[in-house]
C-alpha cells in the first residue's frame, strides 16, 4: 500500500514537472516604419526606422535593406533607439531613386523571433 | 512552435512550482501544526518533503542548461554546430534579457543547494530556501510577454504576472505535499485527527488568499493579453484561457466540498474522522492532477501570440510577410 502511494507520488511529482507553465508570451510586430510601408519617398534616407509592438533584443535582431538588384544598401550597424527599446533602425548608404527592399528580422525580450519585409521607393 | 523548447520549459518551471510548494508547505504549515501539539514535525514527513524537495530541485538544475541552447538557437536563427564557436551563448548570457535572468536563476539554484542540505534545522535558512524558490518562480514573469512591455503599463502587467506565478506555486505546489501530511495523520497514534485538521484548514486558508491573488492577477492579465470579450471566444488563444479557466473552476468546486463537507469530519477521532482524511487526500491528488491541465495549457498560450498583439489592420499585415515569400515581384 506505501509502495503504491510512493509511486504515486513520485509519479504526479514528475507529472507536475512535465505541466509547466511559462507566463504567456508574444511576439514582437511592426507597429510603423519610416519610411513608410510602400511609400514613396523624394529625398533619400539615411536611415531606416521601424517601432515595434514589443521590447527587442538588439544583439540578434537586424533590418537588411537590399535595392533591385539584390545587393545590400545598408550599413549594417543595426542597433535599437537609446531611448526606446522598441525601436530598430540601420542606417542606410546614400542611395540613388529606385525601388528598395527592407527585410528584417525582431527577436523580442521574451525570445520569440518574427520576420517580414516591405518595400520602399525613393523617387524623383 | 517548438515542441523541446516547450516540453524542456515546462519540466523547468512545473519543477520549480514544485519545489516552492514543497519547501513552503513543511514551513508555514506541516510544522507549527505539529509544534502547536507539542510534537516535531515526525522523521517520516521530513524525509518526504525532503525528497520531494530534492527531487523537484533536480529536475530544475537538470533542464536549466538545455533552455539555455534551445533558447540561444531559437533566438540567433543559427545552426547546432554554430553554437559554441560563433559566440553566441555569451552573447545570449551578457546582452539579452533572458540571458540575464537565467545567470540569476543559476545563481538562485546553486544558493539553494546549502538550503536544501541543512533542510529543517535553522528556521532562518528555511525561509532563506522558500524566498530563494519564490524568486526562482517569479523570475519566470521577466522571461515572457509581461517582462517585454513598456512604461507604466508593462510594469502593471509585470507585477500582475508576479503575483500569478507565486500565488500558483503557493497553492498549485502545496496540493501534494498536504495530501502527504494528511496521509501519514492516519498513521499518527494520538492526535491524528487533530494534525489532519488544522493543516488542512491552514491550507485552506493558504488556498482561499492564493486563488484571491490568481483572479486578480488574472484580470490583469488577460487584460494586457486578450483584450476584449470577441477576442475571449474569438481566437484559439482565447478558447484555450476559457478552458484553463474551466479547469480551475474544476479545482475550486473541489476545495469547496472538501472545506464544507469533509474538514468538519477531520475532528472525529474515529473510523470516520479517518476516512475523511483518506478522502481529502485523494481529492488534493486529483486537484493537482487537474492542476497540472491548468499548467499545460499556460504552457501552450505560452507560445500563441496574444490576440491583443496581433495586427489589426491589413496595413499592418502589409508589413509582416511570410518569411521567404517575396513580397514584391521585381
């Protein structure tokens, strides 16, 4: 009868242990972006800026910005806003009127990792 | 979704309950019911919260290294070989929230060793091993959605989902180990009834302020998180809370029969006082069954995006697209 009981025990222990709970959690989206998702702009930017729902984790996020032929237009140093945590941007080579592609990449405090791209033209 | 990070998620923090309740439960209720008879608390009940303890302890310590490169993997995107030469797992450690917490939440394991060893013999370090288990379970709120929010708003949200995890492992972590006190009072020789009694009206006690704590800390939560009734019954996220709530309903339907009809029988010394007992330990048993549904689905809202974070509008949606789809043909 102990040793049932026992087992019993031991078992719901490790039941508990496989139940958990992490607090619920999120994912990071693009509330805006600067420039603006489709626009078109008639200056070229220096930068590209994107506000985020969510905290990031600048170490492993990143935005890549390509023109139409692919090739890689910024500068690489994606970094968040000193003063808001939300806010990823790369700055941005000097480019020329064209149709330009932004990819990037968010990992949010809480881990999760989302991706997109959009597009923006800088015209005359 | 992320089936080992998950399943090595849960086994963590379901460990990490278990641990609190374990080292709670012996504390503020197994031994002042004892002491106040004028009785140590017996060999036998030390010995099993003790391992219940050291084993909950174990699973903890034994997940906590495997979070950490699922986690590093899921965040950097990069492949297994990747992981330890690219510098990723110090990167994760120094410069990430969630590197941060779980360097304290090692710290907070490793102190817990010596707590564990001399478990029982300074009231002092007793109390060390629960505020270092309670800081253990609370950790987790800074590792989720609460602990990514901004300003004044995200702190409300951060301190509800504090309150909500202790007040889980307060109750949720206690189940267990009062079925085993109730069950080794019917073993007692004189008092048993009495034993049986206090502690579990002191449970209950417990009980009655944690589950308080949960559904307002739950409001709160689900504030931040759902954001409305449409989306309650709405989204899957939404219909998977109505369930973890139908559940705890379930638990709470229970407690109630016990507390009304069953602990009033716990005075009896007799064949009926004891099979009482009987009863109430096997209806803590279920609860914590039950409970443990209640965590599972946490564990699954845990890796849906809240619907109150989803974008709303097809502008928004117009800047997520599927990772690898073009979005515009060149």
């Amino acid at each position: 009868m102990m040793r049932a009981r026992d087992l019993m025990l031991a078992g719901l222990i490790a039941g508990f242990s496989t139940g958990a709970s992490p607090a619920a959690i999120a994912h990071a989206f693009p509330d805006r972006a600067l420039p603006a998702v489709g626009s078109t702009v008639t200056t070229a930017p220096h930068q590209v800026e994107i506000w985020f729902s969510e905290k990031l984790e600048p170490a492993f996020s990143r935005i890549e910005v390509f023109d139409s032929a692919g090739k890689r237009v910024d500068g690489g140093d994606t970094r968040a806003d000193p003063q808001n945590e939300s806010l990823l941007l790369v700055s941005l080579k000097p480019l020329p009127p064209g149709i330009y592609k932004v990819h990037w990449r968010a990992v949010s405090v809480d881990t999760h990792a989302t991706e997109g791209d959009f597009t923006f033209t800088v015209g005359k | 979704m992320d089936p080992p990070l998950i399943i090595v998620r849960a086994l963590h923090f379901g460990a990490e309950l278990s641990l609190l309740g374990f080292l709670v439960f012996p504390l503020l209720i197994a031994t002042p019911v004892h002491a106040r008879r004028r009785e140590p608390l017996p060999l036998a009940l030390r010995r099993r919260y003790c391992a219940g303890a050291w084993a909950s302890f174990a699973v903890a310590a034994l997940t906590l290294v495997p979070w950490l490169l699922l986690v590093a993997l899921s965040i950097s995107g990069a492949p297994w070989h990747d992981l330890t030469t690219a510098g990723i797992l110090p990167t994760v450690l120094s410069s990430t929230q969630f590197g941060e917490v779980w360097l304290l939440r090692a710290l907070f394991l490793a102190a817990l060793v010596p707590c564990l060893i001399m478990i029982g013999r300074r009231r002092a370090v007793d109390f060390l091993g629960v505020a270092l288990a309670s800081m253990l379970v609370a950790a987790t709120a800074w590792q989720g959605h609460a602990g990514a929010g901004t300003g004044f708003a995200g702190a409300v949200h951060l301190a509800a989902d504090v309150a909500h995890l202790i007040a889980a492992g307060g109750w949720l972590g206690s189940l267990v180990p009062l079925a085993v006190l109730l069950g080794r009072s019917r073993h007692a020789e004189e008092h048993g009834h009495g034993i049986a009694a206090a502690g579990a009206l002191a449970f209950s006690n417990l009980g009655v302020a944690c589950v308080a704590i949960l559904l307002v800390s739950g409001l709160v939560n689900s504030w931040f998180l759902i954001g409305g009734f449409v989306a309650l019954f709405g989204t899957i996220y939404g219909r998977l809370l109505v369930v973890k709530l139908a559940l705890v309903a379930a638990m709470l339907v229970i407690a109630t029969v016990n507390r009304l009809a069953l602990m009033p029988r716990l005075q009896l010394a007799s064949l009926r006082g004891r099979m009482a007992a009987a009863t109430l330990a096997r209806n803590a048993l279920i609860e914590a069954a039950i409970g443990l549904g209640v965590i599972a689905i946490a564990a699954t809202l845990g890796t849906l995006a809240p619907p109150a974070h989803e974008p709303a509008s097809i502008h928004d949606a117009a800047l997520i697209s599927p990772p690898g789809a073009p979005s515009h043909p060149y």
